[in-house]
C-alpha cells in the first residue's frame, strides 16, 4: 500500500534555537516532528516545508520543500506556485501546526481539494476575555483581531479537513465561536521534555544565585510578554499581604508598566525579576521554587503546569478553562478573579509541609501522563483519519 505523503509547515521552528528565538510554538512543532520521525510509521511520508536551508538535523532525513516566500503574506501567484509545488511532490495532506488568534494563510482555503488540511489552534483568548488582556489595542488591535476571527469562521474553517487543539476546553470554545464541526475538532495535549525532572537542590540553588542573583525561598511565576492574561497583577496584588516571606520570581522580560506597579505599591522587597531565562535554565527556576504559581486567566493548555510537576514542584492555576483538565487532581486551584483566594492558597501551600509532599508526589505522577511521543501517535492517528475523510 502506498505511503500518504504530509507535509508540514517547520518554519517555527527555523527562527532560532530553543535557547534563543524559539517561539513556544516553535519548540512543540520542533518535538513533534523529532517525534514523528524517530516513530517511523511506514505507512506516513513526511515533507517539510520551510523558506530557506536549515542545518538542522531534522532536515537530514526527511524529504523538503524550499519555498522562499512568507507564507502568510502570499500574493496569489505565490500562492498558486506553492500549490503547484504540493502537487508535483504528491503531497497528500497539509498540516499548519502553528495557528492561533492568528489563522493558516488564506489562500489555503481555496486549495486544491485533493489536498487535506489540517490545521493546530494552539488558543484565541480573546475569543473569551476581553481585549486589554489580550493585548488588543486601538481600532487597529481590534480591527486585525477581528479579521483573523472571520478568515477562520468563513474560509478556513469550512475548508479544514480536521483542526487540532490542545484541550477539551479549546475543542468546546472553538467549535462553537468559529462554527467547525465536533467531528473535525481533535483533542491532542502537549508532551513535556525529559529535561523536566527532580535535580540536584545545592546545583541548583548556586547556579541561580550566580547566574541570575536568585535568593531563597521563593514563588515562581512565568507569563513572559503576555503578562495581562496571565494574571501578573493579580498575583503581584496576592504577594501585598502573603504571610510567608517567600520572594516572588517573575520569569522572563517584563514591560515597564509591570515594573511600575511594583515600585508604585512597595513590592520591591517582595519581587524579583529574573529577565530573560535560557531554556536550559529553566528547569533549575522550576525546582529550586517553593510553589510555581500560575492564575492564568486563560490558558489553551498550559505547559508550566506540567512543566513544573515534572521537576517536582507544588502548582497553584486557575480553576478555569483547560487549567484543571491539565492540572488533574495534582494542583490546588484558585478564582483568578480573587486575590484573597489567590493569597489564601500560596499560604496555605507554604505553611504545610505534609500538603507540599503530596502535591509534589501527585505532580509527578501527573506530569508522567504526558509524553512527546504519545503526542506524535496522536497525530499520525489524525492524519491517517483525515485521509479517510
């Protein structure tokens, strides 16, 4: 029986290493393909499709396409060579792997229908909270947002063979506000990386307080550019009257407004921030944490969930969206909405040992139920249904 041929937009994962420039997404799509291809299923080819040559050993092998042009600003000629491009390859099906708020290339709605399309959403927050915490602003903020919405409610939507999401939470919001199918909605959550996992405690502790000036005991928290929605005020609020005299250690670069309302509400001695965090370096923030504190108020799935049970540590999200889907029963869940609760629970977390044991013993557990590899068998079983379709 003759293989089906899937290709795969990899230019995520061509826009820099995961210690420097890769996009979250970016580095899901990278262990996904790494995935696919050390599973060799004889019955799937893979093409991957990117913009210009790549030493990376992905590419070595695999068959792929070089198409020099960006993909989400084709004009239509463009696009009818890359079309053309697909077919001369035998390409079977077409899997974006890297959508969100932010939807496949138009033109791909008006593909050769012999092609399936399979697209990942990887979230539209602003499908459920309001614009500022989306980072949505101005009539221009709102207009793009608006435009994306109706390319995936009108074009691509009706034109995908089957969508990919990351939690039942995002399958029932999606289906419903861009009016796709149940049937089309497939549920694939995460891996996490075996470089999560319990470390060395003295390791550790010196190379955050060499590296990063890091002092102990103290909270992690980790929101990067998308601090609104991922409750940084609240939780800055939550520290103002927290009992125990953990620091708390804001990952990642910060905008000034952040750091603003930290000087203006006398956090100083409360909240550190660590900037920018090395990937490899990540692991060691997680470990060395008391509590890894997460009151997103909205997440599509929500990896420094996982990400922090793996290395051990107690988790506090929000009990909304896919936050408990993930969570299970190995995390203590809070209203994101309610600072007290937010600040109740961190202390309640910090002043029992007994209960820190058991979020840490349940984490881990967890964390074992989600593995990259379980990822890729989940997809190959989409592309093989897809087909079928």
């Amino acid at each position: 029986m003759k293989a089906m041929k899937v290709g795969i937009l990899t230019h995520s994962i061509d826009t820099g290493t995961e210690g420097a420039g890769l996009t979250s997404v970016g580095i899901v799509t990278k262990h996904l393909v790494e995935n696919l291809v050390q599973i060799g299923d004889q019955e799937v080819e893979f093409v991957f499709i990117h913009s210009m040559k790549m030493p990376s050993e992905i590419y070595t092998s695999q068959e792929e396409i070089i198409f020099p042009h960006n993909l989400y600003s084709l004009t239509l000629s463009q696009m009818k060579e890359f079309i053309k491009e697909l077919l001369s390859k035998g390409i079977d099906m077409l899997h974006v792997p890297d959508t969100g708020r932010h939807s496949p290339p138009i033109p791909l709605a008006f593909t050769d229908k012999n092609i399936k399309l399979v697209a990942t959403n990887h979230g539209m927050a602003n499908l459920s909270l309001p614009n500022e915490l989306c980072d949505i602003h101005g009539l221009k903020g709102k207009f793009t947002a608006y435009k994306e919405f109706l390319k995936w409610r009108w074009f691509i939507g009706k034109r995908l063979t089957s969508m990919i999401v990351n939690s039942e939470s995002m399958k029932q919001i999606l289906s419903s506000k861009l009016s796709i199918s149940k049937e089309k909605v497939h549920v694939i959550h995460h891996g996490v990386g075996k470089e999560y996992t319990p470390l060395n405690p003295e390791v550790c502790r010196n190379k955050l307080k060499e590296k990063y000036g890091i002092d102990f005991p103290f909270i992690f928290h980790l929101s990067a550019y998308q601090c609104k929605r991922k409750n940084i005020f609240g939780l800055l609020e939550a520290m103002k009257t927290l009992k125990s005299n953990d620091k708390l250690v804001v990952g990642g670069s910060k905008p000034p407004e952040v750091k603003e309302y930290v000087a203006k509400n006398g956090l100083k001695e409360k909240v550190v921030f660590s900037g920018f965090i090395e990937d490899d370096d990540l692991p060691l923030f997680y470990y060395a944490a008391d509590v890894f504190a997460f009151p997103s108020f909205y997440e599509g799935f929500g990896m420094p969930i996982i990400e922090s049970m793996a290395c051990g540590t107690p988790v506090l999200t929000s009990n909304v969206y896919s936050m408990p889907e993930i969570g299970g029963d190995a995390a203590l869940y809070v209203n994101p909405y309610n600072v007290h609760e937010i600040t109740a629970i961190l202390d309640k977390i910090l002043s029992n040992k007994k209960l820190q044991n058991e979020l840490i013993e349940k984490g881990l557990k967890r964390a074992k139920e989600f593995s990259w590899k379980k990822c890729a068998e989940e997809h190959l079983k989409v592309y093989k249904a897809s087909m079928r379709k």
